[in-house]
C-alpha cells in the first residue's frame, strides 16, 4: 500500500452510521466536521485537542477524500 492508500482506508461508511455518511476510522466523527471546521479556521492543533481519538492522518484522510470527490474530468471541445 502506498501513501494515498493508507490515507483513504481511515475513511469509512457504514450504514446505518451517522445517515451513511463518511466518517472517521467508524467513530461518529464525521469527514463533513472536519472540514467544516477546517473552513471555518479552526487549526488542526485545535481538532486534535478537541477530538483525542484523532490523529494528524485522520484531517489529511479528510482532505485527500474531499480532494478526490471534487476531481471531476475536463470534457474539451
């Protein structure tokens, strides 16, 4: 497995869990809070403090999910 890999596989989605939404390594963390909170300037130190059960590759499996689900192809004429 490489990087990217490892990254994603903290990401899950059970059903039944948080409406079937993205969650965190199945806590009820969801990956929509953190980025929320990301947006709203709150630091990663500030996450972690608030959310012992996280870890640094958590918020980086939050963002590269986010940056995968906006990675839409180009049609070009």
């Amino acid at each position: 497995m490489n990087l990217t890999t490892d990254l994603l596989t903290r990401i899950t989605q059970t059903p039944g869990q948080c409406g079937g939404r993205p969650c965190i390594r199945g806590m009820r963390i969801r990956v929509t809070d953190i980025l929320e909170m990301l947006a709203e300037n709150v630091s990663v130190t500030e996450i972690l403090e608030d959310f012992p059960d996280l870890e640094l590759a958590d918020i980086q499996a939050c963002l590269l999910f986010a940056a995968r689900r906006t990675d839409f192809p180009r049609l070009t004429a």
